[in-house]
C-alpha cells in the first residue's frame, strides 16, 4: 500500500455524494474506499483510493463539478498506517452492513 493514496469529500445529501463519486470514478484511475453518512445523510464523506495523481485529479474535478460544492475535500498521498487503518475500519463497517443487507434480501426471496 505504499503507493496508495487517498482522497476525501464532505458533501452535503447522498445524491450529492454519489455525483461526486460518479465524477471522481469517470475522471481517473480510482476507486471507492469507504463512505461514511452523518446527520441522516445530509453529510456524506466519500474515500477514494488509488495513486497520488489521479486521487489529485478526481477530488479536483469532483469539486468543481458536483451538483453541490463539497463542505470539505483533501488528499493524503501515502498515507500513515494509523491513517489506513481508520478507513479499513469503516470500510469493513460498510461491508458488514452490505453483507447484512444481502443477506436479508435472501432470506426474503427464500420466504416468498
């Protein structure tokens, strides 16, 4: 992971949010990393991964192109493992909550 960056963006609503991401995705190399959703959803931040100059990249293009101008946007190029570990926790937070989420749409297909 030493060449891995990240980049973030605070956005106000989740239809924001996923604009953003859906810039960021489309303007370069990068992927999602993690989402945390605060206030109900009213503030979003977006994590990305991927090499410094295109994290650079999809961050700026996503601030200037998102329906709504983010509260908050950065990028950290290599960042520390204390850095990384606080994304991977969200990351597996939002995983455990997808899996769940799969898991219920299952069991409700198995029923009907």
């Amino acid at each position: 992971m030493g060449n891995t960056s990240l980049g973030f963006i605070e956005i106000s609503g989740v239809v924001a949010a996923v604009d953003a991401l859906d810039i960021m995705c489309k303007t370069s190399g990068v992927e999602l990393a993690t989402w945390e959703r605060k206030l109900g959803g009213r503030l979003v931040t977006i994590v990305i991964k991927g090499d410094v100059a295109s994290v650079t990249e999809a961050v700026a293009t996503a601030a200037e192109k998102a329906i709504k101008k983010p509260v908050a946007k950065g990028v950290i190029a290599n960042p520390h493992s204390e850095i990384m570990k606080l994304v991977e926790l969200s990351a597996s937070r939002f995983m455990s909550k997808a899996a769940e989420e799969s898991t219920l749409d299952a069991q409700t297909i198995q029923e009907v």
